[in-house]
C-alpha cells in the first residue's frame, strides 16, 4: 500500500477509480462510507439511488474531491446523477489535459 492511500479517508464527494472487479478502470464518486468499504455511483451506469459497495482495498483515490471542481455539494447532502455526472465530465476534462488519464473506460 503506498503513502497517499495510507493517508486517504474517504469521504463522500471524492472522486476514485476502480481498481479490481468486473468495473475496474471506471470512475466514481463516493456518496456514502460506510465502516467496510465506500458507496460509490456515476449518475449513468451506476446511479445514486443503486450505489455499488466497494472494499477501499478495491479503489484507487484520484486525488480530487467534486468540490475541488466547482460544484457544490447539495445542501440536503444527498447527490443527484445530474450532479455526479457534471463533476466526473469536469474531472476527466481537468485529468485528461494534465496527461493523468482520466478517461473513464464507460463507453
């Protein structure tokens, strides 16, 4: 385990990629920790309202937050797939011209 996932505790709002499973390579957003793992969702594929559990074993932090993009978390604290949709677009925008890689695999 290296230095910067030691460190990470996640928390709702930040952005990640899956790392192992059958959705390995995609990107999401947590919406819920929980005392085991993470719920994450996209707003397309993978909705808020049917969130995935994932082990943080199973996750790689991208280093950026949806607030770090300019939106806003909702003042209810619930997401919306409008929301989640929005901030993974502007992630990959922002991660794709510094040459992170932030494509995403959803086709």
């Amino acid at each position: 385990m290296d230095d910067a996932m030691a460190t990470w505790d996640p928390q709702p709002g930040d952005i990640l990629r899956s790392t192992a499973g059958r959705d390995a390579g995609y990107a999401f957003v947590v919406v819920a920790v929980e005392p085991r793992g993470v719920r994450v969702a996209d707003g397309r594929y993978r909705p808020v309202a049917k969130p995935k559990r994932k082990n943080v074993r199973h996750v790689q932090f991208t280093g950026h937050r949806v607030g770090d993009l300019g939106i806003a978390t909702p003042p209810d604290g619930r997401w919306r797939d409008e929301d989640l949709r929005r901030a993974l677009q502007a992630w990959r925008e922002v991660t794709e011209g510094s040459g992170a890689g932030g494509e995403g695999r959803h086709d």
